[in-house]
C-alpha cells in the first residue's frame, strides 16, 4: 500500500477489508481490499468523494457492521462488536436532549457504575478540556452547534476509549467555528493521545489535524493515497500558512479530485485568517 510506514505492533489494523451490499438486485462494492495500519496515539485522517466507502468503514471498525472480506483488528483482536474502547462521534450530535450537558458526558460513565463523585469530576475535567464548563447545566437545544459537537466530544473522551472513530463531526458547522473546533480538538489530543480515525470531505481540516491522510477512491471504495503529514505538533492557526502546509494540501486535494489523473487547477485556500 503507497505510503503506509513500517509499524510493530498497529493500535488498528484493516487487512484486506472488503464489504459488498446488495443494492436492488446487483452487488456494490462499498470497500474492496481496504488495507490500512494505524499506530497508537496516531491521528489519521480520511477523504475521498462522497460514496468511497468511508462511513462503511469507520462502521466496520466500530464493530457496527461486519466485512464481507479481510479483517479489522482492534489491539490484536478481531473487531466483533461495539466496545468502550472505541468512542464514535457521529456527523450528527447524537445528545440525549433531555439531559443536560454534565449529564450527557456522564452517561456513559454511569453505564461502565462510576460513582457520582468520581462522575461528576470526570465530566467537569471534560468540559473544562472543550471550554464547556460554564454549560454544565444547560440542555442541549440551547446550545449552538458547535458547542454541542464539543459536548460530543467531551463525552466520547470521558470514557477514557483508547480510539476515537469521528464521521466528519464537523461537517454541519460554519467555516469559522469549525476551524476553532480543529484546534481545540488538536489541544485536547495534544493533552490526552487517542488513536483518532476522523473522517472528513474538507481537505484543509485533513491535513491540519493529521499524522496520515488516507485518501480514497470511490466504485470500488479503495485506498487510493497514504499521505505523510510531516508538521510539527502543537500546530498553530498560522501553521495553516506555512509552504509546507499548502504543498500537502495541493498534494492531498489533487489525490482527491483527480483520481482519473487528469489535470489538476487547484483552488485558493479560504482559510479565515482573523
Ligand atoms: N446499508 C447499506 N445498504 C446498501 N448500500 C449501502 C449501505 N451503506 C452504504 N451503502 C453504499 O456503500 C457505498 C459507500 O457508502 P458510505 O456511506 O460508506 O460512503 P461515504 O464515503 O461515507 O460517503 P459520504 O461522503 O457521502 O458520507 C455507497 O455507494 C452507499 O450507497
Ligand atoms: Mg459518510
């Protein structure tokens, strides 16, 4: 596969995934050989064009739906089921509304029988980490969109899973608060290290957040490119200016829009500079 470094031992490892679904009467190859190693605490993103297989196989390593081919295995063993070592944040923030947001980033420690105390300090630790404190105890419809992506967020990494699996989590957001939902995602992984496997269509937020951009490709959905994100981290706003920076992203946007090899016109950056 182009691009995949040497690892010892993956934290996830996608060997030779393929998952086929009956549409109307004929096959479609949602994943044919998907194969893909990701090491612990690496940040990988994912972009293709819509219909490449990504949420198919987010889902597959979510233990959400199973392959029709190869194997996804999770530290060493085969992927056979949902497991609170895998936080998933869907693209739509799936809150309960009528609990309030300490309540929301509870749940999920309430459901593994941790005390109240501890609980409750484990949820504000949270929303401190995303900036939410001072929201503890609204519901969720009186917060804006980003913040409950934030709430989202702060409960998925309660938890404590080892990986995040993230569905273009920030796709529904406006340009501004989705470039401070990078960074702050970018400090709260810089102070607590998952495995983070985030989906995304933006090209920009692939390259700003990622160790490794897998680029892939649609009918057969397929690893098209394994892009190396060599940019230190912590990454500053500024960084999204840098040579290098624009390099990748030419780099990772020709992968993705010119998958026929034809000739590539790439775009402006339209990155909010305020
Ligand atoms: N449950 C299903 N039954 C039948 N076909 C499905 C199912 N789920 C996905 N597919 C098909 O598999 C292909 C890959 O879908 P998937 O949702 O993984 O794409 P995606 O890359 O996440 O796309 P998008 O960027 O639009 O979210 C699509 O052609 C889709 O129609
Ligand atoms: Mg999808």
């Amino acid at each position: 596969m182009a691009g995949a470094p040497l690892m010892a031992t993956p934290k996830i490892s996608v060997r030779s995934v393929s998952k086929t679904f009956d549409l109307a009467g004929h096959e479609l190859a949602a994943l044919q050989d998907v194969s893909l190693d990701i090491a612990d605490n690496e940040f990988v993103t994912v972009v293709g064009p819509s219909g490449c297989g990504k949420t198919t196989l987010m889902n597959i390593l979510a233990g959400l739906e199973e392959p029709t081919g190869g194997h996804a295995v999770v530290d060493g063993r085969e992927v056979s089921g949902p497991g609170p070592d895998r936080g998933v944040i869907f693209q739509q923030y799936a809150l309960f509304p009528w609990l309030t947001v300490r309540r929301n980033v509870e749940f999920g420690l309430r459901e593994q029988g941790v005390g109240r105390r501890e609980r409750r300090e484990l949820a504000d630790h949270y929303l401190r980490l995303v900036g939410l404190e001072q929201f503890a105890d609204a519901l969720p419809k009186t917060l804006s969109g980003g913040m409950r992506q934030r709430c989202a967020i702060a409960r998925a990494y309660a938890v404590n899973p080892s990986i995040l699996l993230m569905d273009e989590p920030f796709g529904a957001l406006d340009a501004l608060t989705r470039v401070n939902l990078q960074e702050q995602l970018l400090q709260t992984w810089n102070e607590e290290r998952r495995t983070v496997l985030f989906i995304t269509h933006d090209v920009d937020e692939a390259v700003f957040l990622a160790n490794r951009v897998v680029v892939m490709a649609a009918r057969p959905g397929r690893v098209f490119d394994v892009i190396d994100v060599d940019l230190p981290y912590p990454r500053p706003e500024e960084a999204r200016l840098s040579p290098e920076f624009a390099a990748l992203r030419n780099r990772v946007w020709r992968a993705v829009h010119h998958q026929d090899g034809g000739p590539a016109v790439v775009p402006q950056p339209s990155v909010p500079t305020a």
